[in-house]
C-alpha cells in the first residue's frame, strides 16, 4: 500500500515524455501480435475519451484496435478537450445516454487523464448505464497540484484545481459503484503515478505498464490489458490475470493506502 504524492513527476521524467512517438511505432510493430492475442468483444459499447487538451484523434489507434477485436468504439465527438467548460457535462451524460439507447446494453468507458475523471464521475451518477470504468494515467487521488499539467488545466478551463469535486458525481477520489480498472506507469511524466491507483477492493484493480504519459493510450501492454477487461462479460468482472507469459510483461500492482 501506497499514499498519495504532493509533488509532480520530476523535470527528467517530464522531458522522456517524448518517448510516446516511439511508443506508436512499437504499437504498429505489435498489431499483429495485439491482433492474434488479445480477446474479442461481442459488439459492446465502449466510449473513448481523451486527455486534456486533446481530442478524438489522440485516440484513434485506440478505438480502431477495439473495433477490430469486435468491441463498437467510439469517441466523444466534443472536440479539444479544455476541462468541464460549461456544457461538456451535460454532453458526456447525453453521449452515454445515446449508446446505452442504441445497443440496450450498458456503455464501458475508458478514459485518458482528464478523461479518466469524467469516466468515473459518470459511472457515479449513471451507474445503471455503465458496465465498468478504465483509466488511463488519471489523477483522480491526492494534491491536484501533483501533476505537470495543472497549470495547463487551469488556463484551459479557466477554472482552479481545487474546484473538482464541485463538478458532477462528487469527490473524485471515491471509486465508482461500478468494477473499475486504473492503468498507471511509475515512469509517468505528467502525473504522480501514486495519485493514479486504486484501493484494493473486490471491484477495483491496478494494472502497471512501463509507459509514458502521453502513450499511454497506445502502448502494446496498456491496449492488451483494456481490451482483456472489456471483454468480460457483464456481471462476470474479475481481477486482471497476470499469470503465464503475462507475468514478463506485469508485474503485480501497486495498491493506495
């Protein structure tokens, strides 16, 4: 067990962040081991959202890996990604509302940073709507100072950190009601990885990958592992299995205090 951190990822950390771009080649290099591997959807819905100041694009890679395994991605459809502007709220509960209408099955959602906080945040307040909550790299725990973005964050939105749990679903730290996955790197160069894990309990997990940031959205280990989870079938959830040849690729998790 581990506690929060009060400082960011150090200037070294923050400047291998770079890495992501090579990161996307060793995606592309991996497909057709991705392809053969990884588990199949039955057409679930799953909805995609990005990280702060980015947008569906940043996740393409992502989404059409999911839709090759049979799973029906698709992404926020909002734009650049600039914080709970007025509006985005009410359009992210409309945009569940829509899928969940469209397939009569309940919508996984994964998200990037930022994203990962509005996943969880309407996984609280629809939680009949949502089958179960991934994040990636999100700093949902903690100083929310305890990031390299925060000041980004800031002007973007034009609001202050300190104001997030005023936004939907209430404090940010609490785990949805929902099985929820949170996928961090301790070489993460944006956000305190310890500010990215979950408590251990029968309905949260913690997967490790050695990724940047910026990559997490298509590094081979993060994309295997989320498509291995939305694969299950609802009411079915259990733990990420690291046994086997998996065991070269994750170690065992990290839990918070």
């Amino acid at each position: 067990m581990i506690g929060t951190s009060t400082t960011p990822p150090s200037k070294l950390l923050l400047m291998l962040e770079g890495r992501a771009i090579p990161e996307l080649f060793g995606f592309a290099a991996a497909l057709p081991t991705l392809t053969a591997l990884a588990p199949r959807g039955q057409g679930q819905p799953v909805l995609v959202l990005p990280g702060l100041t980015t947008s569906d694009r940043s996740t393409v890679a992502l989404r059409r890996f999911l839709r090759s395994k049979g799973f029906s991605s698709y992404g926020w459809d909002m734009g650049l990604n600039f914080g709970p502007l007025p509006g985005i709220e009410e359009g992210l509960i409309a945009r569940v509302e829509e899928l969940h209408d469209k397939y009569d099955q309940t919508v996984s959602l994964v998200g990037w940073s930022l994203g990962g906080i509005y996943a969880r945040q309407l996984a609280k307040i629809m939680p009949k709507k949502v089958r179960q909550v991934i994040t990636m790299g999100s700093p949902f725990r903690g100083d929310p100072r305890a990031t390299n973005a925060w000041r980004v964050y800031q002007m973007a939105s034009g609001q202050s950190v300190d104001e997030g749990e005023q936004h939907m679903g209430g404090a940010i730290h609490k785990a949805p009601p929902v099985p929820t996955t949170a996928i961090y790197s301790k070489s993460d160069g944006i956000c305190a990885w310890q500010n990215c894990i979950e408590q251990d309990t029968d309905n949260t997990e913690n997967i490790e990958v050695k990724a940047s940031h910026c990559g997490l959205g298509h590094h081979p280990a993060a994309v295997y592992a989320i498509a291995d989870r939305l694969s299950q079938p609802e009411g079915n959830w259990s733990k990420f299995d690291r046994t086997g040849l998996k065991a070269m690729l994750y170690s065992e998790p990290t839990y918070a205090a």
